[in-house]
C-alpha cells in the first residue's frame, strides 16, 4: 500500500488531497494545526486508512518534531504534500503579518520540504509536491508577504 503526508490537510487542496488519495488506496498520514478538523477527516477516511498529527508550521521546532514522528508512524512514506500556509490581506505593511506569513509559508515550508528529501534519499526513493499560487508570479500589494512567501516556496521547489 502507498503512503502519503499531507501538511496542511484540516482544510482547502489539503484535505481534498487526503481524502482524494485514500480513496485511491494510499494509507495517509494527515498533519495540520487544528486537531479537532483532523479528527473529523480521520474518522472520514477511516482509523486504519489514516494517521493524524497536530502540527503547527508557526513553531519549527514542535512542527519537526510532530512531522518526523508521522513520518516514523508510517514508516517507509512515497509521497509529501504540503499544502500548509496562511494569507492575510495588509496593505498597511503591519510588521507583524508580515513576520508571521513569513514563518510558517517560507521557515515552515522549508522545513517540510528539506526534510523530506532528507528522509527521501536515506528511503532511496519519494516524491515531494508543493501547492503554491499564483501569487509567486502576480503578487498583490493587499498582501505581500503572501506574494513572496509563495515565490519562495516555488523556487525552493
């Protein structure tokens, strides 16, 4: 049975990936910061089918931890989604968004990704997928951290 992560699966294109993917027979494991969404698609796809696992990109140093204890739970994992982020309209530059955008779309992001491939080249095989946004390429002046957050995430890819 093939297993993917989804990051970013309590809701959107991450939660459609999860539920698209067990119902094409991958054992997936779920990880998002609301737990409570997570359980909710847990029971929909099926205690046997699916592990969750409460994680919050905003907090790198709980968010590895979360992920690589998911990844062992699975154990040999074929695929990463990460579908994880936040957008918030500021075109009033308030530092703060900004900072936080930039935490969990481009820290968080990097995060799950170069950890994955880690993870990827000591399996020898795995694929990663990254959701961006059209923003990377026509960034918007109500929001953009979220513009350079999602240009970033696309080069890193």
């Amino acid at each position: 049975m093939k297993k993917a992560i989804i990051v970013g699966a309590s809701s959107g294109i991450g939660r459609e990936i999860a539920l698209q993917l067990a119902k094409s027979g991958f054992k997936v494991g779920i990880a998002a910061r609301r737990g409570e969404l997570l359980a909710d698609l847990e029971n929909i796809i099926g205690k046997n089918r699916c592990h969750s696992q409460v994680l919050d990109l905003s907090n790198t140093a709980t968010a590895i931890v979360a992920f690589q204890a998911l990844f062992d739970r699975l154990g040999r994992v074929d695929s990463v989604y990460i579908s994880a982020g936040v957008g918030f309209p500021n075109s009033n530059l308030e530092s703060e968004i900004e900072a936080k955008t930039a935490q969990i779309n481009c820290s968080g992001f990097a995060l799950i990704a170069s950890e994955s491939i880690r993870r990827f080249l000591i399996q020898g095989t795995g694929h990663l997928v990254g959701i961006t946004s059209v923003a990377a390429a026509r960034p918007s002046s109500e929001a953009p951290a979220y513009g350079a957050s999602k240009a970033f995430a696309s080069i890193y890819l």
